[in-house]
C-alpha cells in the first residue's frame, strides 16, 4: 500500500466540478482581485467563525506581519510566543524590527501558559499563541494574563480553522486571529491565502487599508501599506470548499479516533494530549514515538509518508542563532523535537489506510 503523508489529488477528484466551475467563473467574470468574490468569501468565513469581520489577504504570514504592524508593533518591543511553531509565527514579528519572546511548551505541544509572565518585561507588548495542530492553546489563561498586564492578544490559527476550547471559538478573546489557506491547511486553496478575523471594526477597517496601498479608495494612500489580497480565484474555490469543511472536520476527528484506537497498547509511542474542553481538528496527527528516526524509515519502506513538525524549535532556527538560546532554555520543546512523528492525515484517508498504518507501527516495535 503507498499513503501519502497527505494527498490533496483526492479531495480535488471528489469535488471536481464544483472546483473547475469555481475557477472558470473567475475566467469568465475578468474580475480577479477584489469584488463580490473575495468579499462573498470573506462574509461567508466572518460568519462561519462567529466574528464580524473577515480580511482575507496573500498568505497567513502577511495576515500575521498586517495585524503586528496595525497593532502598532515595532522596534523596541517584545512579543512573547511558542517555541514550537511554522517559522513564520517569529519571522513576521522580527520583520516589524521587534523582538520574539520564546517561551517552552508543555507534551501537548502547546505554549507553557504557566511560563508566560515570567517573560513579560516592560517591552512586552502582545502574546501571540499557536494553536498548535488544531488544538487551541489555552486561550481563557492567556486572555487573563493579557489583561492584567495589559498585552494585545493575536492568535495564530493557521492550524485551528473551526477549532473551540472551553466553548470559545478562534477568535473571540483575542484583538485579532490569523487563518492560513496554505493548500495542506484545514481549508486550503489552490495557492497561497490568508486572513484576519476580529470583532474590532476600527481595526478591520485598519486592516484592509493596510493591505491595499494604505488606502480604500483608488489614488488615496493614507498610510504607507503593503499589496496582500487574497485572488478571486482563490476566494471563489475557497468559497465553495467552505460548505464542505464541517464533514472534512469529521472525517479527520474520525481518523484520529482510528488511530486512538489502534494504538492504544503500544508502550513505545505517547498519542497526542487532547484536552477534555477542546473540540481539535487534528490538522497534524503528531505521536511521540521511541527510536523516532528508524520509525520513519521503516514506515517508509512500507510505503507511508510522515513528517516532523517541528524538526528543529524556533529558538534553535539558525536565522535566531543570534539570540544564543541552549537546549536547557527549552527543554521540553527540545525534548519532544527528537520524538515526534505526524502520521498521514487527511480528510479522505481511508480506514483501512489507518489500520495499515498501525499495523506496520505495531509491526516495527515488536
Ligand atoms: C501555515 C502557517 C503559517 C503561515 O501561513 P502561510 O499561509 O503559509 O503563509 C503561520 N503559522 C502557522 C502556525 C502555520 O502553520
């Protein structure tokens, strides 16, 4: 049997017409940024994450760096985030000229709420949490310590796309929550997307300026901005997947339960920490697994694609080597870093493709 890692072909042969009417009504209306079809898709998103604004733009890296940018975060301050995480969640905060704040995760992969104020300082401007895997971060905690200290809260969610903790949705106890549409995320497109959600109309408002040449209206630049638009062809696919989502949500909360199941007995491998109050939406499938490496390999001898999510912590990325962080300051992120294993997961992965999987894990430490 051959399984991929992911394998987007699938989902396309599923929806095939729906998709290829999507794009030929981006080619036959001419219209390709901006209109009805972004600002369909962008109502239909707001809605359907419960918020009233939707911003959608080139990429959830650009969503991040518009919404620190707006926030008035620059040179000088601190923005204290996960030391697990895509490199975009720091590489966009080192882009506005401030500094990343790397604080240790927990087993689940999530930021060590308990560890955060002790990394506020007086340049401590925002905390930006990742929730990690489809798996909101402990939001109600974090919210807490941003109001008492008086921190903007922005979430990265590029991961979490409909995701709940505690009842709250993505997205409702932060300034603003990040979406990416990166065709391997929960809701992809077919190239690069992204957006900003708030309930905040000042800022949408400053949002959208941003990212249209600094203004809303054609030849009035108010502010110096950045050219980040989420394509109609993007939009208009993007818009008819939204109706699929909640099943393409099921089906991954299916296979996890599967994979639940199957592994259950394995002493070799941990599965991942669910907490009792979220709702996750498994957009990574992440073990912790004994003899990692050899793992991989014989998995992919029989025909299984994994990947390390992430093989290497923020901290430790060679473009933050200037910081000089050690394993010590990061144990646990370290730790985990040469354990975990993602196994195929993917909307349209067939139940016997989850037994197969687990039986040649099962295979392998026995
Ligand atoms: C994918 C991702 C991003 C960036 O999204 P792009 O659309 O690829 O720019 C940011 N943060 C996290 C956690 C991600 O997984």
């Amino acid at each position: 049997m051959q399984i991929p890692f992911v394998d987007l072909k699938r989902q396309y042969k599923n929806h095939k017409a729906e998709i290829d009417q999507a794009i030929a009504d981006v080619i036959s209306s001419a219209s390709f940024i901006g209109g009805v079809t972004l600002e369909n898709f962008e109502e239909a998103f707001a809605k359907k994450q419960a918020v009233k604004h939707c911003i959608g733009v080139n990429s959830g890296t650009d969503a991040l760096y518009i919404i620190l940018k707006i926030l008035g975060i620059g040179i000088g301050d601190e923005v204290i985030t996960t030391a697990s995480s895509w490199v975009a969640t720091a590489s966009t905060i080192s882009q506005t000229g401030a500094q990343p704040v790397f604080v240790d995760i927990k087993d689940d992969f999530l930021i060590d709420e308990t560890l955060i104020e002790s990394k506020i300082t007086d340049k401590t401007k925002a905390i930006i949490p990742v929730h990690l895997f489809g798996q909101m971060a402990d939001i109600i905690t974090i919210h807490d310590i941003c109001s008492k200290h008086k921190l903007l809260l922005i979430e990265d969610s590029a991961q979490t796309h409909f995701s709940e903790r505690d009842h709250n949705k993505v997205g409702q106890l932060s300034s603003a929550s990040i979406f990416s549409f990166h065709p391997s995320k929960n809701l992809g497109a077919y190239g690069n997307g992204g957006a900003i959600i708030t309930n905040d109309h000042l800022l949408a408002n400053q949002c959208r300026k941003y990212a249209n040449h600094g203004g809303l209206t054609k030849h009035e630049h108010q502010v110096i901005g950045i050219n980040s638009k989420l394509n109609n062809m993007q939009a208009s696919i993007l818009s008819k997947k939204l109706k699929h989502v909640d099943i393409w949500v099921k089906q991954r909360r299916s296979i996890a339960n599967k994979y639940f199941e199957l592994l259950a007995d394995i002493k070799e491998i941990q599965l991942p920490i669910v907490h009792e109050d979220a709702y996750h939406v498994y957009h990574v499938f992440c073990i912790r697994a004994d003899r990692r490496d050899e793992l991989a390999s014989y998995l992919k001898e029989k025909g299984i694609g994994t990947a390390l999510h992430y093989p290497t912590p923020l901290p430790f990325l060679e473009c933050y080597q200037d910081l000089r962080h050690k394993p010590e300051d990061f144990p646990i992120a370290h730790q985990l870093s040469k354990r975990i294993l993602s196994l195929p997961m993917f909307p349209e992965m067939r139940m016997d493709e989850v037994a197969y999987v687990c039986d040649q894990i099962k295979a392998f430490y026995s």
